[in-house]
C-alpha cells in the first residue's frame, strides 16, 4: 500500500540543475526524484492535472495576518495565472489552521501558505539558515502530478515587507526582503517550476534583500506557465511521463479540488481519496537569501 514515504531535501546546486535540464532550455520544470533526490528515469517533472488550485493561509502566520497581505497573496498568484494564455487558477479559500504537509490518508489536505517565527519550526521546514522560504509539494512519483503544495516563509531570520521604495528600503537596517518578489518565485515552485540560470527570472535561485525584479515575470517565465498549463489543454511537462492522464484512475480525487471547498464553484470536485494512488516523495525548494539578520 502507497504510504508517504519519503522527504527529500532538495538542495539544489545549478549545475546539478543544469545537468538534469538536458536540452537547453529557458524555464525549467521540478524532477521527480526518489528518495535519495535522485531523478526518476525516465524523468518525469511535477505538474498541477488540476486547474483550479485552491489554497489557505494559516491563521497564525504573522506575515500574512490581515486583508492587505491577502490581497498581496492573491496577486502573487495572480502574476502567474493572470496570463491570457493559460487557464490556470487559483482560489483563495482564506484562513486555516492547518500546518504545510501532506497525509495521503486524510480528506482535507489544504494547500498552505504560511510564515513561520519560532526556531523550533524554523529548525523544521529550513535544512539551512540562509533559506528565505521554501515550498513543498507533494506528487505522485510515477506521473508527477501534484497533489498537494505549501509555502513557507523564514519570518525568523528575516525581515519582509512590500516594498515600495527601494531607496527606502535599502535604507532600513535591517534591510527586509520584498515579500511580493518572494512569494511569486515560491509560487513559481508551486506550479512545478524549478531554479534557472537566467539572473533576471523570477525562478533564479537567490535574492538579495529589497530585491523586487522577480515580481515580473520574464519572457521565459511566461512561455514556461503558457507551455505547461496551456489555455484549454492538457497540462504538458518538461518531459512528459508516459502515461496518459486522463487515463489514471485513482488520481482522479486529488483534482478538481476547489468546488467541493468553495461549495459549487467554477470547477468541479470529487474530494479526495482515502489512500495516496501512488508512492509519495515530498520535495522542498528554496530561495536563498544573500543577506541574513544580524
Ligand atoms: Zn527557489
């Protein structure tokens, strides 16, 4: 029987990325890896089946306590779902008290955007210091499907806020993080995107304090979501697995996610299952920070 089984600690090098990536290419999509991270063969990349993805903020989370940081969660994910050229979705179910993670046996996993304080759950999400935030997904190791995804951001080793002015915030000491620009590259991870060379993307690697440029997307980005999440199609991988999606029963209760929580929504939903489909490995990624608190 499928169990989570599995957590891998991705700390990606670039040239480990670049080595997986094969054909030169300008976005890159998340390997399925097994348990010791290494890449599945044949690879297959992670990739939301479902269109409509639905998600919560955890009411304790500091960062992301009251309407002005909501507002600015959803227009994070509305700098990748806002183009014309993709259908992708995202609903914003409001607050929760459920923590990032998820149990292939349970009914009510929620995709979960947080912010975290305390060391101890700083030590639980974060392998290393220098880590600003970090998502997590869960997938399906043979298709690469997600089934589930969370963020969450180091509110302990560093400040955030939405920047307005750069002189000003340069300015502060310490100087905080934009969290904007952070939460569009973790978003960028939550759709199965992973870390590229391009120093201007939005999926590059690290960031230094009062950044902001990867609140825009470049073109590369754009053609990345255009590509996978294609208006009105089937979602297309960076290497497609060999199996045909519409054809893998089981996984079906995984998608659809958002009308059974909103009630009778745009999408339809058929909850989820009792049991994981398929082996589980849950992966992390992260935006590295280039200057730590104190
Ligand atoms: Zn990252």
């Amino acid at each position: 029987m499928s169990r989570l089984s599995v957590w891998s600690v991705t700390a990606l090098s670039l040239g480990a990325l670049l080595g997986w990536a094969g054909p030169a290419r300008a976005y890159v999509c998340t390997p399925v890896t097994d348990g010791n991270g290494v890449p599945v063969s044949p690879a297959v990349s992670q990739v939301w089946v479902n269109r409509c993805i639905p998600y919560f903020i955890n009411r304790d989370a500091d960062l992301f306590s009251g309407g002005d940081r909501q507002l600015l969660v959803e227009q994070s994910f509305q700098v990748w779902a806002g183009n014309a050229c993709t259908d992708l979705e995202f609903a914003d179910l409001g607050y929760t008290d459920q923590q990032p993670g998820f149990d292939p046996r349970a009914s009510d996993n929620e995709n979960v955007i947080t912010s975290v304080k305390d060391a101890a759950s700083v030590a639980t999400y974060f392998p290393e210091a220098n880590m600003v935030a970090i998502t997590i997904t869960a997938f399906s190791t043979s298709s690469g499907e997600i089934f589930d995804a969370d963020i969450v951001v180091n509110d302990l080793g560093f400040d955030f806020e939405d920047v307005v002015s750069q002189p000003s915030c340069a300015a502060e000491n310490p100087a905080p993080f934009d969290l904007r620009a952070i939460l569009i590259h973790e978003m960028g991870h939550f759709i199965g995107f992973d870390h590229e060379a391009d120093v201007e993307s939005t999926m590059y690697f690290s960031a230094p304090a009062c950044e902001v440029k990867k609140r825009t997307l470049t073109d590369d980005d754009i053609i990345g979501v255009c590509t996978v999440y294609p208006k009105g199609q089937a979602p297309k991988t960076c290497a497609p697995p060999s199996v045909d999606y519409d054809d893998v029963s089981g996984v079906q209760a995984f998608r659809d996610q958002c009308e059974a929580k909103l009630d009778g929504g745009s999408c339809s939903c058929t909850g989820y299952g009792a049991d994981a489909p398929y082996g589980l490995a849950l992966a992390m990624l992260a935006l590295l920070g280039l200057r730590k608190r104190r």
